[in-house]
C-alpha cells in the first residue's frame, strides 16, 4: 500500500521543483546556524546564494563521519537544544559514538517516512508488529516503532535477545508482522525449527529486514523457512535512521524518500558524481532536518540508482540493495564496525600489537566475530592465564566501545604480516 | 500552477532577494511568511512583471513568463490583490469591478463578464449594495473585499494576495480571511503574503519563511506553526530562557 500518496507519486517535475526549494532553504539554515558549514563553505569561497539548481549540489564539501567525530556532541547541531526532543547516537569512531539530534518535526518526518516503508512492505493497521531491533540510543527500533503505530498496527516493543520469549511472543500474541535484522530473522527461523515449531502454525505474514545487509540468498531462505514475505530497507543512523528508503512488493530496488534527501552516487575515490544507473557509493544530503542538518554526507555504502518508472506507481526512483562498502567498514549484527575502533582498544591493552584481523562470519544464519591480535614477544612465552586476562580485556571493550561480542585469538608476532604486506584487516566470509 | 526557479531580484546595486524557489500547485493555498522588508512584496512585484530588475525564470501553467510585461502576464491568468488595495477612489464600485475584467471584455463580450460580477456579489453582497458608491467612502474591509472582487473579474488561475489583512480590525482580518477559505474549497490556487503568520497558517497548506531576500524554511503549515523558530520570530511566542 502506498502511504503517502501526494509525494511518494508526485510527478518528477514536482519532486524535482520541491528539492531546489528544499535544499537552498537547508544550505541557507546550516551556513547560518551550523559554524562548520559556515567555515567550510567560507574556506571553499562557496555561498548558498549560488546554488541555483540540484547540479550545483556537486560543487560543495562532502561531509563525512570523520567530521562528525570531530564536533562530538552536538557542534553540528542548527538549533540549541531546548529545540531538541529526541538524541540518539551510533557507533562512532575514535572511541566516541556519533550524536545525532531531532526536532518534534524531525520526528514527525522521521514517523510519517517510516510508516511509507512499512506500508510499502504490506503492514497495515491490522498487523501486529513485533519489532526485534534492540531499543536504546540505535535508531533502528525507535523509528520502525512510531511508523508502526502512526499506521495504526499493534506494535510489539520486543527489543532483541531471549529468543525464546521472541517466539513465545510471536506465537501466543500472534504477530504478523517482523521487524528486525536478516540474520537474526534467520536465527530465529532456525530456532523454531530446533523447537519442533511448524512455522505454518505462526500467524507471521511478512518480514521486514534493514541494519545489514540482506542479499536475495538470505530473502529466499529465510521466506522459504518462515513462508512470509521479505523487504528490504535501508537507514543511515547519521542521516535519521530506517525510513531513507524500502521496497515495495516489486522488490526491484528500494524507494528514496527523495522529498526528504538528495541522493547522489559519486565514484569512492575520485569523488566524481556518477550518471544515473552507475554504481558507486551513496552520498545524501538532507532537505527538512531541523536539529541535524547534513550536506552531502558519504555513507560508505555502494549501490546504484535507477529513475525507471517501477509498476507500483511510486514516481521516487529506486537505489539498488546495499552490498557492499566504500571504506572497510563492517556491519555486523546491525552494528558498524570501524578498524579505527579496534585500533583504538588494542592502544590501551598492554601487550599486544596493533595488528590484527577482523574476521566475520555467519555460523548457522547468526553473524560471529573473530578478531585474531598480534601479541608482542614478552607476552608470547608468557603463562596461558595471561593470555587468556588479555583476550578477555580486548572482549569487554569491544563489548563496551563496539556493542558487539566476539571471540579475540591472540596469534603469534608477526604472523598477520607478510613480505608483501600486511594482512587484510577485514575478512568478510558472509559474502 | 506557479513555479518559480531561482529568482534574484535588485534595487539598484542592492540585492532585495536571493535565489528564491517555490511553488504553488493547482488548487493549493500557499502562504509566504516574512518580517518587513524580507521581500515579499518584491517577490509578488516580479512575479507579476511589475518589477522588471530580476534573475531567474518563472512559470505559470508550466509556460515561462518571466521577464513579460505585466499586461501579459494578468492576461495568463495572475490575479492580483496589491498591498494597500489599490482601488480606484473616485469610481463607483460597479466601475472598479467592471475594470477587473477590462482586458477580457473586448474578447469574450458582456455577457460572461455579467455572470462573474453576480458571483463576486454573491461572495460580498455588501458590494451589491453599494455598487453605485465612490470606492473611496468604503470601509477598509470593503475595500479589500473590492480589491479581491475586482482581482476575481480577470477570472485569474491563480491569485496574488499582498498583505490582506493590513490595517483592518481583527473582527474584519477574519471575514477576509474566511472568504479566502471559500475561494480556496472553490478551487481558486492562492498565494498569500502575510504578516499575520499564525492566521495565514491556519488557512494555508503550505508556507515558506523570507528572511533577508532567502527562503530559510518550506513546509506544511502545521510544520512551521511547531517549529519554534517560526513561533519566535513570526508568531510572537517568546520564551523565557532558562540556559543556554
């Protein structure tokens, strides 16, 4: 079903008229309220009273995560906070998450794209929405949560974790509709399969997947073990959140809330914007964020877009399903992982180098995490117990600085080294 | 209806708007918001080929008007109510409506333009019965109801409002105001140019804020009237700050 009807089919003269208006009114509020813009653009000689057309977006600073590490909290914020009634944060990098803030409109914005997602995904006001994106400063569950309700579906908070309860839940409170990442979809496909479950006797109907990657591989299994329906959507937890796009029952690429964002696919590396249809990495720059503005934000994430008109009457063109990253980011249980993060905590233990290797894997539909460490000589030869008070340092902060668990391996010097290099630092076997 | 792409527009070396873009879709009621001299009044000015010192192109019915004379541009079908009303004081009110229609009476003959003044009377029967009075003996209200009449008689596509609600009592802002709704659930595309942002919000469905000759905000009305900045600066709601 489509939501909102007057945007999401508006004609594309009309979106196209509606960006300019939204994206000179945003260059205007971030130059005047947000100094780094302001500093940025003076540097660059660039004033917002250039841009006169959406090819002119091309001619202004990228900003990236690196930029918003450098203004923790909130010095990229256009309103003091007293405007503010919503702060959530994602993993950062360099030890410090990334804030981002939202306004009573922002969050109304926020709610009103959501709910386009999960009507484009079938929920209506009958679903009963269980949604399994763990609650807390993540975007993920918050932002499916009120789209669920402003539709008028029966949304259940369930957050992730104690599977068993999840499925009691889903079998006693007759949930229809799931809410959570692929893998853990899987995970609890499977669970239900160990406990003698029939997944026909479930009142599930459909999924809808986002926080990682979620290839036609996993769609098919996990449709074929639940027998529901699969979409895919995609978020940026620095952008807003879920609700930047989704599929709808064609499945042939996900709706861009372009009344909402700007996307461009530019080349990684010569940071050239790319025609329609090449792939390249997504870079989005908001048109009605209040509190958190952001001009042409590099999301790392590889994919393509298509401006082909898609038989459900949606004029917003499509992005193709995320695969894949610019930069050797992980995504990993719904959660980033930086290489920077990982340096950061082997900086503070005592005894082991700075050279490691990430790998990620997925045993039995569930994401694991491997991170093989370097110890330096002394430690090496030391006693078994000592070793082990290491890994199980470098476990708690992941735990604490990354929000994901996994299993340290602490390998001999020089061993991720090569004469031709050193080791990849990711190793992604998912893929 | 109207578009308007990037619109620059200048008093001499001075720069009065700056890269102005907005729209008004077919039977929408947009309301463009802004403290004196932000530029609204000059928006309307160019908009309407009165004032020829601009940048930029904008489109009536997706045709490009910019740049045309003002005679043109009324002849496409832009109605206009100027700031301040602009009647015709000495004429008999009859008169001041039968020039509205002055540019299609040539061409379409009497008959039409006679159903168009019935229906002006029927939307301000005040003006009926004072047809054969000098305009200038009218209150202010009945001014602006004539200004609006005598827009209506060029049987525009799309109406210009500047300002309706200047210098008139509030009692007589809200008759005004609801015959503004009546014209928009008829079907008339409206522009509204106000000072008075909360009453021009709750009528309109849309609206844009001027600030200094740039558009700092667009959005649905209910927006702008939850955004704190617009209820400072345009709807007199001051907060007392606790901290900064």
């Amino acid at each position: 079903m489509i939501w909102d009807r007057r945007y999401e089919c508006m004609p594309r003269e009309e979106i196209e008229q509606l960006q300019l208006e939204r994206l000179q009114s945003t260059l205007h509020r971030a130059y005047r309220n947000v100094s780094f813009y302001k500093k940025k653009f003076d540097q660059l000689k660039i004033s917002p009273d250039e841009i006169q057309s959406k090819k002119d977006l091309a001619q202004l600073p990228f900003t990236t995560k690196e930029d918003l590490a450098g203004s923790y909290p909130y010095g990229m914020f256009a309103l003091p906070l007293r405007e503010v009634i919503r702060i959530h944060s994602s993993s950062g990098i360099r030890g410090k998450p990334t804030v981002t803030g939202y306004t009573r409109n922002d969050l109304h914005h926020w709610s009103q794209l959501t709910a386009r997602v999960l009507s484009a995904g079938g929920v209506v006001k009958d679903d009963v929405v269980q949604i399994a994106f763990r609650y807390g400063l993540f975007t993920g569950a918050f932002g499916l949560h009120h789209g669920a309700e402003l539709i008028g579906a029966s949304v259940i908070p369930m957050s992730t974790g104690n599977t068993h309860l999840q499925v009691m839940i889903m079998q006693d409170y007759k949930t229809t509709a799931l809410v959570s990442t692929p893998s853990y979809a899987l995970y609890i496909a499977r669970y239900i399969e160990s406990q003698g479950i029939d997944p026909k006797s479930l009142s599930l109907k459909r999924g809808l997947f986002g926080g990682e990657p979620c290839p036609e591989s996993i769609r098919k299994e996990i449709a074929e073990r639940l027998f529901i329906d699969v979409t895919d959507n995609y978020g940026v937890s620095e952008v807003m959140g879920p609700g930047i796009s989704g599929e709808c029952e064609y499945k042939n690429g996900l709706h861009l809330a372009e009344d909402h964002f700007i996307p461009e696919i530019v080349d990684p590396q010569t940071l050239q914007v790319l025609p329609m249809g090449a792939e390249g990495e997504l870079v989005l720059t908001t048109l009605t964020k209040e509190a958190f503005p952001l001009i042409r934000y590099r999301t790392r994430d590889i994919t393509a877009l298509d401006s082909t008109p898609c038989p459900c009457g949606r004029t917003l063109l499509r992005m193709k399903k995320v695969l894949r990253r610019s930069d050797d980011i992980l995504i990993l249980k719904g959660m980033k992982i930086y290489p920077s993060q990982v340096e950061s905590i082997l900086m503070e233990i005592e005894g082991v180098e700075p050279h490691y290797q990430i790998i990620a894997d997925r045993v039995q539909g569930i994401d694991t995490l491997e991170l093989k460490v370097e110890v330096n000589e002394n430690v090496f030869s030391d006693a078994i117990k000592n070793l082990q008070s290491i890994s199980a340092q470098i476990e708690r902060r992941l735990r604490e600085l990354v929000g994901v668990s996994g299993k340290v391996k602490l390998v001999a010097p020089e061993s991720l080294r090569s004469p031709e290099g050193p080791a990849p630092k990711i190793i992604d076997r998912r893929i | 209806m109207l578009r308007v792409e990037s619109l620059s527009a200048y008093y001499g070396a001075i720069q009065a708007l700056r890269n102005v873009s907005l729209h008004v879709s077919a039977g929408e009621m947009v309301t463009l918001l802004g403290a004196n001299g932000a530029g609204k009044s000059t928006l309307i000015k160019v908009i309407s080929g009165i004032h020829p010192s601009a940048k930029g192109r904008w489109f009536l019915n997706g045709q490009d008007i910019s740049g045309l004379p003002v005679e043109e541009i009324l002849r496409r079908g832009m109605g206009q109510v100027p700031e301040g009303r602009q009647i015709f004081a000495p004429l008999s009110v009859l008169d001041n409506l039968m020039l509205g229609a002055y540019s299609r009476l040539r061409g379409e003959g009497k008959k039409t333009v006679l159903q168009d003044l019935e229906s002006v009377y029927e939307l301000f029967p005040i003006l009926r019965e004072r047809k054969d009075q000098r305009a200038g003996t009218l209150s202010g209200g009945e001014q602006q109801m004539l200004a609006i009449g005598r827009a209506l008689m060029s049987r525009p596509k799309i109406l210009l409002l500047d300002e309706p609600s200047m210098g008139l009592a509030p009692r007589i802002v809200g008759m005004i105001f609801q015959t503004i709704q009546t014209l928009r659930r008829k079907g008339m595309t409206i522009l509204l140019v106000e000072q008075n942002a909360k009453a021009a919000l709750k009528i309109a469905d849309r609206g844009y804020v001027l600030e200094n000759g740039r558009i700092l905000m667009e959005g649905e009305s209910e927006d702008l009237l939850n955004n704190r900045e617009v209820q400072r600066a345009y709807l007199g709601k001051e907060y007392r700050e606790v901290w900064e």
